[in-house]
C-alpha cells in the first residue's frame, strides 16, 4: 500500500486563532489515488493543536475563551522566567500557549472511503494557532489503495 506525505504550511494570525484546514486536506487527498484507508494529520509545534469540530464562528469565539480560561495569559509561569532559561534572544514569553496546547491533542486520523474523508456533516479539520503570528506546517500522512 503507498504512503504519500505532505507538509500543508499556514501563516498565522497573531494569538489564538483556529483555521479550517479541511479543504486543503481533501485537495491533497483529490491528487492521489488513494481511494480507501487512512490519512494523518500532525501538528508540528508545541504551541499549535489540532481538533475535529465544527466550524461555526461563534462556536469557535467560544473555544478560543474557553482556552483563554484554561491558560491566562496574565497569569505567572515558572516557563516564562526567561532569564533563568537558555533560549535564543527572540524567544517569546508564552507557556499559556504550551499548556492550551496540551488540552487538545497534536493528530487526528480520518479514514478514507471511496476517495473521500468520512467525516460527518458537521466535522472539519481546525488547525489551532495558539502563539501566532508564525509561519506553521502541519505534516498529512496518506495510506491506503
């Protein structure tokens, strides 16, 4: 069975933002030929995420508070005590975004039938950007026949 890889590169907005990366999902999936199995989906950072919901704009206004909640920005984090860390010079303050990271998850998998993704009607693929703006990859694994 073949595996065909792909790397989907997305230029964020700056703080928390979620896209729809559905459609370029099934653009990839479109130009194989690749009609039954499986493809993954990998977030490639440690301050994005990823979840399969819907995309309804005031459904996502509301994750984006909720995660707000979880992880305020204002609050105090041993992550952010630059001084006592090496890092590069441009390294940004923002352990929030490492811990709203952790309550979603960095993959999903998405079977594949008759050429499609058997998502359900409402289901999209949304990429979280939770320390933009950055210049982010998301790796799409295709397997299958």
């Amino acid at each position: 069975m073949p595996i065909i890889n792909k790397l989907i590169e997305i230029e964020t907005e700056p703080k928390i933002n979620i896209y729809n990366i559905t459609p370029r999902i099934q653009d990839f999936l479109a130009s194989t030929s690749i009609k039954n199995g499986q493809i993954l989906v990998f977030s490639r950072h440690t301050t994005t995420a990823l979840a399969i919901n819907e995309n309804e704009v005031r459904l996502l206004e509301d994750i984006k508070m909720f995660l707000q909640k979880l992880a305020p920005e204002s609050d105090r984090y041993l992550h952010n005590d630059l001084h006592l860390r090496d890092v590069p010079e441009d390294e940004p303050i923002n352990a929030h975004s490492h811990l709203m990271a952790m309550m979603l998850t960095t993959s999903e998998i998405i079977p594949i039938v008759d050429g499609k993704l058997a998502l359900g009607t409402w289901q999209s693929v949304l990429f979280f950007e939770l320390d933009g703006p950055r210049k982010r990859t998301v790796f799409v694994q295709i397997y299958g026949e």
